[in-house]
C-alpha cells in the first residue's frame, strides 16, 4: 500500500507541525517514519535514513486501509528534480501539500537546525552561504545548501509541469503562525477527511538554535528520548518543545547578509508568487 497524499517540503517551513496536526486527526494516518525521502532516491546517492527500497517503504502504510488519507512528510520532496516524476510514475492521483517560508528567514533558520544537530561544521552563516557551491559540487546534503533549497519557483515548476494545480495546495508558514485552525481546516478539507477536526497545537517541536552548553544538551536530550517512549504523544510533545525553548540559543542574521540573500530570492520569490496566486510583498520587503 502506497500513501494517497504527501507533504513535500519545504525544510524549515512548519512541516512538523503539520505533520503533528495531522497525526492527532482520527481519520488521517501518518507514517511513524516522518521523512522517508522515498521519491528523491536516485542511484547515484541516497540519503541518510532514506528509504530506497519499495517494499520496505510499502510496509510503512501495511494494514491501514481503514484511514481515509495516509500520508508522510519528506521535505526534499519539493527540492529534488527526481522526486515529482516518479510521485506521479507510483501515485498519480496523490494530494500533494508544499508549506513555504519566506526564504530568506528559511536559510538561516536552516543553517541553525543543521548547528542544532551538529551537522554543519562552519560557525558563521556567512561562511556556510560562502561554501554552498563545492558542497553541490561535491555532492553533499541538499540540508546544508541553504540557497538553493529556497528557490520555490523553480521547484513548483516541476510539479506543475506533472500534476493538475488542483491536486496541489500551497500554504504559507505565516499563516499557520497566525491563524493555526484555519490552515488545518483547508488541509483536511483537502485530503478528504472531517474539516472541522481541531488538533492541539498548543506545543511545537523542532524548534532551530545553537545549544548554549552542548554537553548538557545532549545528555537532556537523550535522557528526553528514553522518557518520551513511555509518555502519550502530546506530552511526549510538549516536553520536547519546552526543552528546546529553555536550552536553545537563537542568534540572529546580520543585516546585511539579509540584503544580499533578498537580491539572490527577488525574482524566484516574484515567480513563486505568480504561481502561488499568493501576496508576497511582505517577503519582498
């Protein structure tokens, strides 16, 4: 059994809180494994954790037929120049869900998770962006390019170039910050299940930062994982977030960094707006 609607990105963009939303909705399942990357495996590389093969990646919707909409949350789904084709190769008929951020905030909230999760070796913004060139030249993590994964327009592209526009629903991260409910109610208005559902979104997890004492952030975090398997799931979630908001420091961008990085979006964020049907003009700003 394959899902019958996906979130497909965009890192760094509220996808988690989605996909949480939609984990407490009792008609929806979601796969446990949130980012199976399935679609955006190609020969040449996979991704670490990724799920290539398509029997392992079947098992993970085995035995819920009962659901009305089941889905998963890979976010390098949008980024991948793979991953639109073969969706509409194995699923054509998918509901496809892309929650988009303003790209600029997107990269460096990018570069910080990736400083979360020690994945990303240069300790200032400015010399990552310097780097992200040789990294795709070298074939590294589509995570640490911190341009590139932004440029919206160019991805949408290719999924409309694939699939009807009515089989697409765009949303934007400001929106599900400022009015919660209402975004919840056109995604499952969307997908096909009750809209009037109200999930708890009291608690958000995956949170980005720089923890302020690494060492003791890693031994509460992985005391927080034995714990959390004993807890309910919005327990379990509202620890995780309270533990990000004590212990995560959030540094900010420099200013002009910010300038560069909005000449670098203008063109591919007017085009997201084309395609969108979207106002942008608070990202062009």
């Amino acid at each position: 059994m394959l899902p019958n609607f996906l979130i497909i990105g965009a890192p760094r963009s509220g996808t988690t809180h989605l996909y949480q939303g939609l984990r407490q909705h009792p008609q929806v399942f979601m796969s446990d494994f949130k980012e199976p990357m399935y679609f955006a495996c190609d020969n040449e590389r996979a991704w670490p954790g990724s799920i290539c093969e398509k029997k392992a990646y079947e098992e993970l919707f085995q035995g819920r037929e009962q659901y009305r909409a089941r889905g998963e949350a890979s976010t390098l789904y949008l980024y991948s120049e793979l991953a639109a084709q073969r969706i509409f190769r194995e699923i054509p008929h998918a509901r496809l869900i892309a929650i988009l951020r303003n790209p600029v905030a997107r990269a460096f909230s990018q570069y910080t998770f990736q400083r979360f999760l020690n994945t990303e070796p240069l300790d200032t913004f400015e010399a990552a962006l310097a780097a992200e060139a040789e990294r795709q030249r070298a074939l590294a993590s589509p995570f640490l390019f911190y341009r590139q994964v932004g440029l919206y327009g160019e991805q949408i592209s290719r999924y409309l170039a694939a699939f009807p526009k009515s089989q697409l629903l765009f949303l934007l991260q400001d929106d599900l910050d400022t009015n919660p409910h209402q975004v919840f109610q056109r995604l499952f208005s969307f997908i096909g299940v009750n809209p009037d559902f109200q999930p708890d979104l009291r608690y958000r997890t995956n949170a980005s930062g720089v923890p302020q004492h690494r060492t003791l952030f890693n031994l509460i975090k992985s005391t927080g994982r034995a714990v959390k398997r004993f807890l309910p799931e919005h327990m379990a979630t509202r620890l995780s977030g309270q533990a990000h908001q004590a212990l995560l420091a959030r540094p900010s961008m420099r200013d002009d960094t910010r300038q560069q990085l909005l000449r670098f979006f203008h063109q591919d964020m007017l085009r997201t707006q084309e395609l969108t049907g979207y106002d942008l003009s608070h990202w062009l700003s």
